[in-house]
C-alpha cells in the first residue's frame, strides 16, 4: 500500500543517486523492501498505474505500538476540509473539469506519485513523507454520509452513526475502558476556548478545557483560604445525592489536582525549536512543552477552524493548509529535538469533504469522503488506499472506501493500547496506519 | 434524591399550576430556584418580596406584568436603545457582548433577557463572522421583540435577517444554484429537529427560498432569481415561497414538540429525557396558542413539574448565567468589557456563539479547567484584588442592610441567597469559620463566596 520509493524520489531536490547513498535511505530502503514489491521498493520512476497495482497487491498490517505513555494528537479541521484539494488527483482530466476556478495547477502540486499530489500549501508535508513521517489515508468516509455538519462531526466524535443523539465520544469510552486512573494529570487535555468537544466525552473520566497554562492557576484571596482547605470543603458530601452534583464534584477536584500540577510542570524548560505565528502552532508548542515536562496525559485534541468554504475558498484554503501543514511539522521538529518523537502520533480529520463539482461563488459545498492525515515518527508512511473515483460518484460526491472507524482501531489497537471493537460499534479492521 | 422514571410522570399533573403544598412548600428553595432560572439569580429583598406575595404575584412580576413594572421597563428598555446609538458610533463589533451582558445585569425584566439568551443559542449566529455591530443588533433587537411573543414572526424575521444570511452563506440564492444552506438550518436547527425531514425536503425547500438575498445590507427579495417552478415540500406541492416552506415546518407535529423540547432543557431539566407524550402534552398548547413563546414560559414557570425534585437542581448554569446571577444577587456591577473577555475565555461569549447549533449547555460545561475559570472568576468579582474588577461588593455592608451583623448570619445570609439554603452543617460550619476570621473585613467574606464557588451546589441551577 506504501510508495515510499516512488514517492520520495519524486520528492526529492537532492538527485535521487545522492540520495540512496545516504545510510538513512539505504536502510528506509531496505524496510521498505520488505513489505512492498521490489519494483517499487526499487525507487524507479514508475508510471502510476504501477504503483496503483503495487498498492493494491501489497496488504500491510497495522503495527502494535502500544505502551502506556503513548500520547495521541488529534487535530480537528472544523467546517469540512476539502479533500480534493487537499490530496490532488491532478492526473485525473475530471479532476480540472469539476474545478475549473478552484484547480491548482499541475506544475504547482507537490507530487506523491504520478496520480496524486499536495495542494502547494502542504510543501511540509511533502517533507514529511520523505522523513517517512506521514501517512495519508485516502477516501476515509462512512455509510450514509450525513451533510450537516454537526451530525457529520458528532458521527465522527461518537464513532456511533446509529446513535442520533450520542452521549460519549470514542476518545472518551477509551479513556473509560482504561484501568483506574493512577496519575494525577487529567487523562486528556482539550485545547481549545470552545466547549469539551463530544469526542473527548467520557462517562467517567472528566476531561479539561484550557485556553491557555495560565487558565491553570487556581487564585485565592489568601489568608485561611489555602488551595487545600478549598479541596477540602469542595469535597464534603452534599446534603441532597444527586448525580450531576457528584460529577462536578468530581471535576472540581481534578481542576484543583491538575492546577498544582501544570503550575509544577511549566516551571521547567522551553524547548529550541522555533514555531510559525499561527493560533494551531502556538497549541501544538503548549503540547510539546507539557509531553516534554513529564505530563502524564495521553490525549491532546487541538481545532483548526474554517474549513467551510462555500465561498471564495481559494486563499482561505491555501491559508488554512498552509497553517496545518507548516505548525504540525514544526512540532514534530519540537518533538525530536526533546527526544519526544517516538511517544507521540498526530492525527487530523474533518467532519467530511466537498462536493466534487465546485459551486457558482467559487467555493465548494457539503461533501463526503475526505483524506485523513497521520504524522509522526511511529507512522507507516506514505498513501494508503487509492484516490477515490471522480466518475464514480454518489450524487455528486465521492464514494468512501476505508470506514474512519477503521483508522480509528489502527489508533485504539496499535497506539493506546485498547480493544477497538470495545469501543467502536462493531469490529472494524485497522488501517495499517502504524510502522510494524 | 429517588430516581423516578421521566416516563412515570403524569403529563397532566406535570404542566397544572403549582399550589404549594406541605410536601412541597413555598419556600426560600423554591423562590430562589425560580429566580435562578427565571431571572438569574434574585437580590435579597426580591427573594423576601417573594416569599410573601406566594407564587402568582411572583410570577406575574417575573412576567413584568405588575402595574408599578411597565413605565420603569419601558424607560430602561428606551434608555438601552440610547446606548446602542452610542455603541454604534463606535463601530467596533466587538463591544456587543459587553452591552449585552451589562444589560442582563442590570434590566428590570430579567426573563426576557434570559429567553432572548436561549433564542440567541437557538439562531445562533455570531458576529465573528458577520463582522457588522448595526446587523448582529437588528437580529438581536429581533429576537428581543418575539422572545416572548409568536414563534413564526420570528423564524420568518431570521429568514429575512441580514445576518442570518451572511452567517449562513445565503447572501445570494439563485435559482440556477440553490443554497441549502438556510434550508437545512431551518429544518434542522431552527424548526424541526433531525430525522423530521428528508434530503430531497431541504433540496426543494432551498428552491423556495431562490431569490431571497443581502444586497446592501439589506433583505431584499429578487424575483428574477427566485425559482417559480412546483416544490414538494414534506408532502405538499406548490409554487411555495420562503414564507410558505416556514407555514409547512409549523404545520409539522414536530415542530412544537422539537421547540417544548428545547424550553424543557433551559427551564426544567438537562439530566433526564422526557417522555413524549410529556413534550406533546405541553406542544400542544404551544401550537394552540399559535406558538405562543410567552404562553409557553409562563406555563413552565408555574407548573408542578417546575417546583418539583425532577428540575430542582437539575441544570448547569452556563458562565453566563452564573456571572450574571452572583452580580445580581448581591447587586454589584463589574467591568462589563473585562468579564465579557473572561465569559468568552470560558466558552460562552454572547454574539459569538462557537457555531449554528450554539451552546450545548449542561454537562458540557463542567470540566476541572472549566471548574477553574468558574472559581478564578468569582474570587476575581467579589474580591477586587484581580486589577480587572476594580469595584468590588461591600459585601460587609450589604449583609448589615439586610441584618445580617455576626458572620454566623453573614455565611447563612450567602449560602441562602447564592444557593437557596444552607449547605451541609460540617461545611456550613467550616464557612463560619472563614467569616470569623481575624483580618481585614471585605475579604472575609470575599473568602467565603469564593468557598461557595468550589461546591457542586454553586455550579447547578
């Protein structure tokens, strides 16, 4: 399913015989001999529909990487990410046919192979995929695509789509089917001024919100109202049982424990590696700098809002992926300069794609399936599964091949360590999302 | 508490007027309850009023509708539109929040505000957006109008509302490409409720709503863009308008039951699902009072249900409510700009709801950071020491006004009135000991709210 050879050399600047001499190729290339045909493996420039069929040949598995201070990085891309313009099938003649203000020209995309390539706002990506960081798992949908976006994010937050109003989401029945929580450090972390996204809704694990670390500071007027003698009296029973009461209750006495513990935490280093200026940069630094100071969390979910392009999408979406693609690399960089790289998988989604044909105001409307990313040094990289059909539609939209849920197992089983079909309703076969 | 079923529950006892009772009494319980819900949160001297005048009377002032109410409303109500000319002047859409919850704070009819905050969430639209101070307060002077009046005025003034189109990317609708985009909102969010309706009913319905567009910042309709062809719209077929579609959704069952449902959650309960046949014994009144939002309050407020332990306790207050209603019980005002920054840190800024469905509410807005903000908040309020609040309560002298001098009564005088009665004697007696405390007098008690703040009791309404 991986084309790491053919790809890279597409990639590359440097020219490709350079580049196989180097020790960190030769033994890329010799893992990646292992799995893929060694047609591809060879790195020849080969047409793509040999790739397609060294794709299709090739079945991977999904590696198990589980360890118990793993740590997940959701990135939610909110608004529906237009995943034709995201992961281009530029060799596709329909493709400039249904886009024809909004195609990104051949010369401009980042190529992948000889079918699809980047929008060129994802230059970083393209680095990514030759460090073998990324896995793009292509047309990941589900049955009976829902078009509004909250049902859409709530199918994809619960995991559930049968469940029209879902109470938990999938990262929280995780976080439930975990043992009893031994760490002090809140299990997951939401960065985000919004509300706890449905996703990170567990029945008994509370989940913080932070806009900022110093939304972590517990203040008092001081004097015989200590920190602790506030735990105290925030914990004797109440007069009436009441449910909701012992919930807050609950919450209450996590946010005094987590407050003492990020206040530990921050006082430690900053890391060397510079970040761009943008909003989803300056949460994936806050996330580096507490995974590098020891937090015990195994679950940060970060929002990249504005996906919802009916309008004039050109600058908007360029803007937009430029800000993913240039903040998750620089974390990753983060990452590796703490020594942090291997703990730590980042995975993005959107609630769904667009409409394969763009609209009269040079935007795009509700679609279906969509490109899911994966990034970081425990992924198996490169493009998984095939660009979906741009002729074989349903009612004008992509058709699906690889069920989220599916990706989602990959992560539950081969990152956190979980029993997917515990979680998920039904047993989904992971996505080989995750080296071996 | 005992766990009753909601589907044990006798729609018909639930919605007959509460008659206090000694198993369920008139009490300080109950009024503050009511003013938490109704009004925010009552001052001392309303909670008093109310305890004696009994539920009616008490109600009947909550509605605004005692004589000495209507020329005070009327005169605040005139001096806030003076306000906004000047907020106008400004320009800048991002002092919006600040005149709104000032208002909350301050108005003499509290439960208008309220349900206009609920609309609010209900149509949300936010002006991150919209970016234009003169048409997010056109949509909110609209909702404010028929908060308590018809629903259809209202969902037919969101159609035509500048903002609501802007926000909905349904500025323009030509007949050549029909935007779902208001179709599938008025259905899903504003009307109807998933699973009400199908795909082909938005698709047909948006033809419907062709040329109805925001030219110069203004509605305006554009007959040679509006489709005049036949639409079936949940089975009925005609050349139908926008006014037409919003005619068919109100016929629809649904629709009033979606709606009862919505109140159900802001005034009753958000722990429980009620039964159906609670919702439609409530729906239908609504749609035989031609969707009456007024009668429909008012019958929440004054039922048995309402003043009973299945919504007694049984909601979160949202940052919202919870700033505004400590600001109005103990009657203080604080820097309106500096706490709409901190409501918007929370989750909750008002003209920027954080998409079309709004605010979630209930558990959704607990969690340990949230907890956090809610107690950095109310210490930074009541004890003036946070440089953002630079005025705070004497809360020393307010409880002297009300007689309360020993701080045994002073801890007895908070916890009645933030929280309807006492708290557990162990913890009462801990607050005693705070208020007892040897230093400097407005923090004794500042201590004492902030303790309020990190109980359950405090978070719930």
């Amino acid at each position: 399913m991986l084309l790491d050879a053919t790809r890279s050399h597409k990639l590359s600047v440097k020219p490709r015989g350079a580049d196989m001499t180097t020790p960190f190729s030769r033994r890329r290339f010799l893992q990646t001999s292992v799995g893929t045909s060694s047609l591809v493996a060879l790195g020849l420039d080969v047409p793509g529909f040999l790739a397609r069929t060294a794709q299709a040949a090739s079945l991977r598995r999904n590696g198990n990487r589980s360890k118990p201070d793993n740590v997940l990085v959701v990135i939610q891309l909110s608004g529906g990410n237009d995943g034709l313009n995201t992961v281009i099938p530029y060799a596709d003649p329909l493709y400039a046919k249904n886009r024809i203000l909004l195609r990104i020209p051949e010369q401009q995309i980042i190529k992948i192979d000889d079918h699809i390539g980047f929008h060129p706002s994802l230059s970083s990506f393209g680095e990514l995929l030759e460090q073998d960081q990324l896995a793009v798992v292509q047309g990941v949908g589900y049955p009976n695509p829902d078009r509004s976006h909250f049902r859409s994010m709530d199918i994809w937050h619960s995991a559930a789509p049968k469940d029209l109003s879902p109470r938990t989401g999938w990262l929280g029945r995780a976080l439930d089917s975990k043992a009893a929580k031994t760490t002090r450090d809140a299990a997951a972390l939401h960065l985000g001024a919004n509300e706890l996204p449905l996703a990170l809704v567990a029945r008994e694990t509370a989940v913080p919100s932070i806009d900022s670390l110093d939304a972590f500071r517990l203040r008092t007027s001081g004097g015989a109202l200590t920190t602790d003698t506030l735990r105290e009296l925030s914990q004797l029973p109440t007069q009436r049982e009441s449910a909701l009461a012992q919930f807050i209750q609950r919450s209450t006495l996590s946010a005094i424990d987590s407050s003492q513990r990020v206040q530990e935490s921050l006082s430690e280093k900053s890391g060397p590696t510079t970040y761009p200026g943008y909003g989803l940069a300056r949460k994936l630094q806050l996330v580096a700098q507490l995974i590098d100071a020891g937090m015990e969390t195994g679950i940060y979910y970060v929002e990249l809002a504005g996906f919802d392009t009916h309008s004039s999408q050109v600058d908007t979406h360029a803007a937009l992926l430029r800000e993913l693609g240039d903040s998750t690399t620089a974390f990753l960089k983060d990452l590796q300069a703490r020594g942090q790289q291997d703990r730590v998988l980042v995975m993005s989604f959107s609630e769904f794609g667009r409409r394969v044909r763009e609209n009269s105001s040079a935007g795009t409307d509700h679609g279906t399936a969509a490109p899911m990313f994966l990034a970081g040094a425990p992924v198996q990289s490169g493009a998984i599964g095939a660009h979906p059909s741009l002729i074989d539609l349903q009612a004008g939209d992509l058709k699906f091949h690889t069920d989220f849920r599916s990706v989602y197992a990959g992560v539950l089983d081969g990152w956190l360590g979980c029993d997917s079909s515990s979680i998920l309703d039904g047993k989904f076969q992971p996505t080989p999302v995750l080296r071996v | 508490m005992a766990v009753t079923l909601m589907s044990r529950i006798d729609p018909n006892w639930a919605w007959e007027p509460y008659r206090p009772k000694r198993e369920s009494p008139w009490n300080l319980q109950r009024v503050a309850h009511l003013y938490r819900r109704a009004a925010f949160g009552g001052r001392w001297q309303e909670i008093e009023t109310a305890l004696k005048a009994g539920p009616e009377k008490t109600l009947a002032r909550l509605l605004n509708r005692e004589p000495d109410q209507a020329e005070a409303t009327s005169a605040f109500y005139a001096d806030s539109e003076t306000q906004v000319t000047a907020l106008l002047a400004t320009g800048n859409v991002e002092n919006l929040p600040a005149w709104w919850l000032n208002l909350m704070a301050r108005t003499p009819h509290p439960l208008l505000e309220r349900v206009a905050l609920v609309w609010h969430g209900h149509f949300a639209t936010s002006a991150a957006k919209v970016e234009d101070a003169e048409l997010m307060l056109a949509q909110n002077a609209l909702i404010r109008r028929q908060a308590l009046a018809e629903f259809q005025p209202l969902v037919l003034g969101m159609a035509r509302d500048p903002a609501m189109l802007l926000w909905l990317d349904s500025a323009t609708n030509k007949k050549a490409h029909p935007n779902e985009n208001f179709a599938r909102e008025v259905m899903e969010l504003f009307c109807l409720g998933l699973g009400n309706y199908t795909e082909n009913d938005i698709k047909e319905s948006a033809r419907a709503f062709t040329g109805w567009e925001v030219r110069h910042r203004e509605f305006q309709f554009n007959s040679y863009q509006h489709d005049e062809g036949s639409k079936t719209v949940l089975g009925q077929t005609g050349n139908w308008n926008g006014e037409d579609i919003i005619r068919i959704l109100l016929e629809q069952p649904a629709a009033a039951q979606f709606l009862v449902g919505k109140f159900y959650r802001a005034f009753i309960s958000e722990t429980d699902d009620p039964s159906p046949e609670l919702i439609e014994a409530l729906a239908a009144g609504y749609r035989k009072h031609n969707y009456n939002t007024g009668w429909l309050v008012e019958r929440i407020l004054s039922s048995n249900l309402f003043f009973s332990e299945h919504a007694l306790g049984q909601r979160v207050k949202s940052p919202v409510e919870m700033a505004i209603g400590v600001m109005r019980g103990l009657n203080f005002s604080v820097n309106a700009f500096a706490l709409a920054d901190d409501l918007r840190a929370q989750g909750q800024a008002v003209f920027y709801p954080p998409n079309v469905k709004g605010w979630d509410g209930g558990r959704e807005w607990i969690n340990s950071a949230a907890l956090l903000s809610r107690m950095n908040l109310i210490w930074a309020m009541v004890s003036g020491v946070d440089n953002r609040f630079k005025s705070p309560p004497d809360l020393a002298e307010i409880a002297a006004e009300n007689g309360f001098t020993t701080p045994a009564e002073q801890v007895i005088w908070l916890t009645n009135l933030l929280l309807g009665g006492p708290l557990p004697a162990d913890v009462q007696l801990r607050l005693t000991a705070l208020a007892a405390e040897n230093d400097n007098g407005s923090q004794r008690l500042a201590r004492v709210v902030q303790a309020i703040a990190a109980r359950p009791e405090f978070h719930v309404a």
